[in-house]
C-alpha cells in the first residue's frame, strides 16, 4: 500500500504537506458522518499550490491518506501542543467545527488508534528522519519547511480572522533566531497580505519533534489562510488567478531559506 509521494532534491531544502493526502479506506468511511466526508479540515490543494517548488529542486514529501485517517502532525502518544486551548487528536473525533465524525458508536478505540499509528503514521516519519539525516549530511545543514493551509475563520481554535501568512518556529526554538528574522524581514516586505510570527500556530508536533537548530537542522511551519488561493467553503474550488498572486510570496519565502542556509553552512 503506497502511503505517500516523495522526490529527493539536490538542495538543503525539504518540504513536507502531511495534511494534504485526502483518501479513506471504505470501511472506515463507512463509520463517518455526511459531514466528515466532505473532508472539511483538509490543507486542499497544497501540492498544487507549492507546485514550483520542483524549480527550487526541493525534496518533497506528501502523504495521501487523509488526517481523519491519523495525523500526522500530532504526536504519537496524544501530547497536547496547545495547552489551555481545544486541540485534536492524532486519531482525531471532531471537525474543525467540533462536528463529530464518527457515527455513533464508531469512534476509534486504543487498539485502533495504535494500528494506525503503525500502519500510516511511523512509515512518513522514518522518511523524514531519513531524508533529513541524509541532506545534513550531503550539504551541512537542512531545512525542513511544514507546508500547511486553514480557514481563516475557525472560532474553536482562535478569535476572528487568521493572518495570511502564520510562521511557527515553536517560540524561536526549531531553528536558528537568525533563520526566523530572516522569514519575518521577508513576510514585511510581501504586499497585500498579513502575516505574524509565532501567533496562534506556532509550529506542530513536526516542528518541535524536528527542528534541532544545534544540530544543523532548522524547522518552520506556514500555515497559510486558504482565503489566499482558494473557496473555503464547500466544494473548496483551487482560485487560479488567487494562487498566482500568492505563489511569489511563498516562492520568495522558500528562497529566503535557501540564501541563509548556503550562508549557514559549517566550513569544511
């Protein structure tokens, strides 16, 4: 069973979209409600929005199981990245909305969740310890880059409407300061568009699992309002003309990485 798509780059530079897969298998859809499959909290439209990332010859990696399935941006042992405020789960059992999304009754249990945790989600970490391990070692330093989308209003988890542009370095602790002063210079000069800097979303299980800026491997998360470049709503329509307003935005973002890691790398 083929859980993701990846491609190796030839530079420091690997982005990873773990909420962009969108497949359930049947039976457990068969468990879901109307609303869940509809697949609302999904990051739509990700690849296709990073497409130019193959210019930049990034490593990428996708999964293609949906996050309802497991997340893969959670931890394995349900470690709350956001206390205080409502979190989902790594098998999670509501919606954005706090819809359900299981029937009743139908909710995963332990056993279940731990199946799948083996079977979706241990497969695309060792991938990216792999590839990360691979790149520090063929160029001295790597860059992971958490590719994410959200609604810009979702009331259960933040106030009124999200920022376009959210940067996450876990409190400046997955990469190096001078990294996220670089990302934040770059997002102040980006025109027509909003952004801020470890705000809500301040980086995954992913970032903060990952990013060991002494070691020579740095981590950001973006998460992205998908107002940029998409309908939120149902049946969630790719806008082109939208996309392509955003796309050097995101492009000079990534470029930004590539400049300071070429500056970062150790002597030899």
């Amino acid at each position: 069973m083929k859980l993701y798509e990846f491609s190796q780059g030839r530079t420091p530079l690997f982005i990873s979209m773990p909420h962009d897969g969108t497949r359930i298998p049947g039976d457990l859809e068969a468990r879901m409600t109307k609303r869940a499959l509809q697949r609302p909290d999904t990051d739509w439209h990700v690849a296709r929005l990073y497409q130019f990332a193959q210019d930049l010859e990034a490593s990428l990696i996708r999964p293609l199981y949906h996050r309802y399935v497991v997340d893969l941006n959670r931890a394995p042992d349900d470690t709350t990245l956001y206390p205080g405020s409502s979190n989902t789960e790594v098998c999670p059992s509501s919606c954005f909305d706090d819809s359900p999304i299981y029937r009743d009754g139908a909710v995963p249990d332990a056993t279940e969740v731990a199946e799948r945790i083996d079977t979706y989600w241990r497969p695309y970490h060792q991938r990216l310890q792999q590839e990360l391990a691979r790149i520090r070692n063929a160029h001295g330093v790597a860059l992971l880059y958490e590719a994410h989308t959200i609604r810009s209003r979702v009331p259960r988890f933040f106030e009124g409407v999200l920022p376009d542009f959210n940067l996450g370095t876990a409190d400046g602790k997955s990469c190096a300061s001078a990294l996220t002063q670089r990302f934040a210079d770059q997002l102040a000069q980006i025109e027509g568009y909003t952004y801020i800097v470890n705000g809500r979303f301040k980086g995954g299980y992913i970032t903060r699992a990952y990013g060991k800026p002494e070691d020579d491997i740095h981590v950001v998360q973006l998460e992205l309002s998908q107002r940029t470049y998409m309908d939120e709503d149902h049946p969630y329509t790719y806008r082109e003309q939208l996309a392509q307003q955003v796309q050097p935005a995101l492009k000079s973002v990534l470029t930004t990485m590539l400049k300071w890691a070429d500056a970062a790398k150790p002597s030899a």
